[in-house]
C-alpha cells in the first residue's frame, strides 16, 4: 500500500523497523545521513550511474542488497554495443572498465546450415562494440567506482524510499549488523531490476506496464567449452539455437524449448545433441555444463520511468527480449540520460533534461523493443518451430535473404545494431 509520499507501514515488520530506526536515531553518529543521489542496485545500470555521478563531482551512495560476490558473479549479457562504448570512452572510462575482447562487429546467421555474416559496420567512427560479459563489466565498475572513493554498501536489507515527490526524498535501510540507517537526498536512481523495491514505491495506477509474452522459451546453458569465433544464431526446421562467447574457455548456448519446458527435462546428453543439430555442427566440442536454466521470452515496458525524485534505469523500467542483446545496452543508455540530467540540474539549475528523462529514454525503449521483437519473430518463425505456420515463415525466411543481400537493408540492420540514438 502506497501514498504520495512512498511506502506506508501496514506489517508488523515495518512497524517494527520504524521503531527501531527512531531508537538508533536516538543513539550518537546515528542521526541521518545526507547525499544528492541514493542508488538502489549494484548492477551494471547502478554502477554506471555511480561511477558518472563520481565523474561528475556530485556525490552518490549505492545500496545493494546483495553480497558483493553474488553482485559479481550474476551471469547475464555478454555484448556491450557500440553506442555504450562511445558512452564510457567520452567519460573516460572506457579503459577502466570495459574488459573482454573487441568485437570485430560480425554476427553470423546460419540457416538451415548454411553460413551468413552480418555486419553492425554503420559507417560510423569510433571504437567498435566489446564482447565484455555482464559480470566482468560489474566487477570492473565496482572496482572503480571503490577506487575513487565511492561509497557502495551491500548487505543493504529493507530498503524502503518515502517523501518522493518532494524536495528531499528519504532512504531508510538495515545494515549487516541490524542498525536500520536514513538517508536524505535529492534524487533516487531506482537501478534494482523487474524484481526490486524501486518500481513498488510508485503508487498504483501513476506506471502503465505495457506487456508481451512471445509465447517462446529458451534454454539457457553456460559450458566449459570452446567459445565461438563471433556471435552465432542458427535457424532450422529442428528450432532456433545459438551460441555466444564468455571468454575463451566459456560459452553461452541458447536452444529454443516450450515456453514452461524445466531445466530438468534437459539432460546433457540431450542439449549437446540438440546444439550438435540446430546448429548444424555434428563435430561442436562439449564440456561440463555449470549452469542451466529455462525461461519464457517477454517484453515489458513502463511508462512513465519517472516519479516526483524517483527515477527507474534499466531493467527497473523495461525488459527486453533478449535478442539483439539490448538490454544491459538500455540500462547504460538511460543512466548516461540520467546522470547528464542531474549534472545539468545541479551545475546550471537546468531542469528540462530531469522532466523530458522518462520521453528521451523511452524513445529509444521502444526503438530497441521494435528491433528486438524483430529479430524475435524472424529468427524463431523462419524455422518453423513455432505455430506461426508456412506463411509466417516465408515472410521471415524473405525478411532474411532482404538482410543477406539487400546493402541497404544491412545498413539499416547495422545502425540498430550498433545502437542508434533517436533524434
């Protein structure tokens, strides 16, 4: 239950929180804390927020959860694009937290066994997109935003945010220790995920969650075996698969199964089959299999990302299908569109990049959630595993021989690809 000032207690474990935090505000060093942005969630769109707050002299305080080797060890994304590249190098930072390899900016497409590269070249200059996994990008963003003094703090229990539509918004959070802590401030940067404490402290009916379940699963496996030359996707009758470097020893295989298919149900000798076929690789090497999982392909929107000093970065806001790799690539776009606000806000008094942030960043949601369903729907219907039917799937097949053979079509995949910013 929510009121237009944030969360209101209404369990006994709330009521006992407050009660507690008014006696350790009794107690000497205890009183509230002051800072101009809390961060809430030490992931890449919390970090990133983080570390360009910290370059930009303004002072932050991050709130994690976690513990910081769960926070570091989170399996997700593997591709920073190029747009997110160019945004770390113009603040500098490129080379401090970007690890992995450079991408040579080929994607190949196999159908029906048959090899196709496409390129994300859109013509433009400046440094290629980095084949950099989630949690590598994480550990070096931690390690920086430390190194410069930064103050993150994990084990951060019971956050709760109130007084959000006015001038100083409050954090309250319990400690490791159980000393329940506040912080006044004049932004929060809600950076904790589809699953976090940010979104709920919007009341109900202020967000429209626009949805979509594509009606498709996938497993997901990461192996101890031979990563691929460049990102691979492989259409055939048999379903989609796919297989993505995560180092040089490590990979990251995607096949295509029933939208409420268990993990289970996926023994290893019937994914490195299933790989061996779909990919069209009798000889691929296997390895010992250290994680799997299934999930159901969604996209998901909500609009407005913004309320009173509440603003939702990244995954807080929108999940996106994860093909096309867009959605650690979003969460960077809208924390660079964040911080630049605040900077303009705090430095020039300029409030126009804090009241169009929700407009800008959902632009470019909804530009990469149309590129994403895109590449979705052709990739899965074109081998006609799903019930999209011979129809469905001639118009996808036709939609892939335009990319394979169409200079124009490749550009226009290139430019989204490489993470086109709308006007």
């Amino acid at each position: 239950m929510t009121d237009q000032r944030g969360p209101v207690a209404t369990s006994q474990g709330q009521v006992d929180l407050q009660t507690r935090e008014l006696e350790d505000a009794e107690k000497p060093g205890h009183g509230p804390e002051s800072t101009t942005v809390v961060v809430i969630g030490a992931g890449p769109a919390g970090l990133t927020v983080a570390n360009l707050l910290q370059r930009s002299g303004i002072p932050c305080v991050v709130l994690e959860r976690r513990t910081r080797e769960y926070v570091a060890q989170r399996q997700r994304a593997g591709i920073v694009e190029t747009r997110a590249v160019r945004m770390f190098d113009d603040w500098g930072l490129a080379d401090r937290v970007l690890g992995g390899v450079p991408y040579d900016g080929l994607l190949e497409i196999r159908v029906d066994g048959e090899s196709h590269l496409v390129s994300d070249d859109d013509g433009t200059d400046g440094p290629p997109a980095r084949l950099c996994p989630q949690q590598v990008l994480v550990q070096k963003l931690t390690a920086a935003y430390l190194a410069d003094g930064g103050d993150l703090r994990f084990e951060a229990a019971d956050i709760s945010l109130h007084e959000l539509t006015g001038d100083t918004p409050t954090v309250r959070y319990r400690t490791p220790e159980g000393t329940v802590r506040t912080i006044t401030c004049s932004y929060v940067a809600g950076c904790d995920g589809d699953h976090g404490i940010s979104r709920t402290a919007v009341p109900d009916g202020v967000l429209t969650a626009h949805t979509l379940d594509h009606g498709i699963g996938w497993l997901a496996v990461l192996a101890d075996a031979p990563a691929p030359a460049r990102p691979l996707l492989a259409v055939s009758p048999h379903g989609f698969a796919a297989h993505f470097p995560r180092g040089p020893h490590t990979s990251r295989y995607y096949l295509q199964c029933l939208p409420d298919d268990h993990p289970d149900a996926w023994p290893d000798t019937r994914v490195w089959e299933a790989l061996r076929t779909r990919l069209d690789d009798p000889d691929l090497v296997s390895g010992p299999i250290t994680d799997r999982e299934t999930f159901r392909l969604r996209s998901l929107v909500h609009d407005p990302m913004q309320y009173g000093r509440l603003f939702l970065v990244g995954d807080s806001a929108h999940i996106v299908s994860p093909m096309g790799g867009k959605g650690m690539n979003l969460a960077l776009y809208d924390a660079d569109v964040f911080v630049r606000a605040v900077r303009d806000h705090v430095r020039d008094k300029d409030e126009s990049g804090l009241r169009g942030y929700s407009h800008r960043c959902l632009r470019r949601v909804w530009n990469d959630q149309e590129f994403s369903h895109w590449m979705t729907r052709t990739l899965h219907d074109a081998g006609d595993a799903t019930d999209a039917g011979p129809f469905h799937r001639n118009l996808a097949r036709a939609r892939l021989d335009r990319l394979f053979t169409s200079s124009n079509a490749a550009r226009a995949f290139a430019e989204l690809m490489t993470g086109m910013d709308p006007a």
